[in-house]
C-alpha cells in the first residue's frame, strides 16, 4: 500500500468521526442551552447550569477546523503540493486556527458558565451553596428563585443528579409547595 492510499484511508476514516462527534457537541450544546432559556422564560423557581456545556462549545471550535485541515492537508500531500505558496499559506492559516480553537477549549467553559450565571442574577435567581444542593456534583450549580428552598430536605432528594426530569420536578414540588 502506498503513501497516497494511507492518507486517503486515513481522510475517509477521520472526516466521519469528526462530523459525528460535532454533531454530538451541537446538539448537547443547542438542547442544554434551549432547556436553561426555557426555564429563563418560564421563571422556574430552579435551573441547574452546568458548566461541562462550555466544552462542547470549545470541542466545536476544535472539531470544526479538523474537518477543512484533514482533508485539504491530504490534497496537498496526495498531489506533493507541500512545498507550494499556497499549501504554505493554507497551514499558516490553519495552525492560527487551530491555536485559537486550542485556545477556546480553555476559555470556552469559563465564558458559556459566566453567561448563564449573568442572565440567571439577572432574573432573580440566587445561588445556592454547594454544600446544599448537587452536592456531587461539582460542575453544576443550582440556582433558585426563593433561596428558601436550596435548604429544604425534600428539594435536596429530588434533585440528585440535576437531570431537566429532576429540575422540572423540583419546580412543580416548589409550585405546589406555594399554592398550599
């Protein structure tokens, strides 16, 4: 088997994992994210933000130049284009890409979590302690309209994991608690 055969075995392989797994990463990102606005708009008494969603908008950005540098790193081998002008300015523009993709990956769960924590301030919501609620939880928080509740024993067993069935769960235990 030649040289040129491996790099397109290896294109073939890699170009559909790196769609299925952006195709994860979006999804997990689009649904968590649509579930925390549901909950903004709703005014639940809790919403649970969880901060591992920023990495699969950091995992995205990584993903997503992998999908243009494989393939087009590949023509250029396959064709011996390496040493031309535009190969050379192809992965000079790929690397900057790549290192600020690289960069996202770090800085990427910080910005999405502050986000989430500035919008939920800002309808009201305070947060509860960690040694209150999800408290194996480490990358999720809990926040509640009435602070009240972050305290109750029955608000702490319903919410184990901080799953969207548990967190609408609480908000109707936390509803039908208020019209008692």
């Amino acid at each position: 088997m030649n040289q040129n055969t491996k790099i397109i075995l290896a294109v073939i392989f890699l170009m559909p994992l790196f769609f299925l797994l952006l195709a994860f990463c979006g999804w997990y990102l689009f649904f968590e994210n649509a579930f925390i606005n549901k909950l903004l708009a709703e005014k639940g008494s809790l919403i649970v933000i969880d901060s591992t969603v920023g990495y699969c908008l950091s995992a995205v950005l990584v993903f997503l130049p992998g999908l243009f540098f494989v393939p087009f790193s590949a023509y250029f081998k396959i064709k011996g284009l390496e040493d031309h002008k535009v190969a050379q300015f192809f992965n000079k523009i790929m690397v900057g890409v790549c290192l600020v993709s690289l960069a996202s990956l770090f800085f990427g769960p910080l910005v999405l979590t502050q986000y989430w924590e500035t919008k939920a301030e800002e309808a009201g919501y305070t947060r509860c302690s960690s040694m209150t609620l999800l408290i194996n939880r480490i990358h999720y928080t809990a926040w509640m309209q009435d602070i009240y509740y972050c305290d109750d024993p029955s608000v702490a067993r319903i919410l184990g994991r901080g799953s969207h069935h548990e967190v609408e769960e609480v908000n109707q235990y936390i509803r039908r608690q208020n019209r008692e």
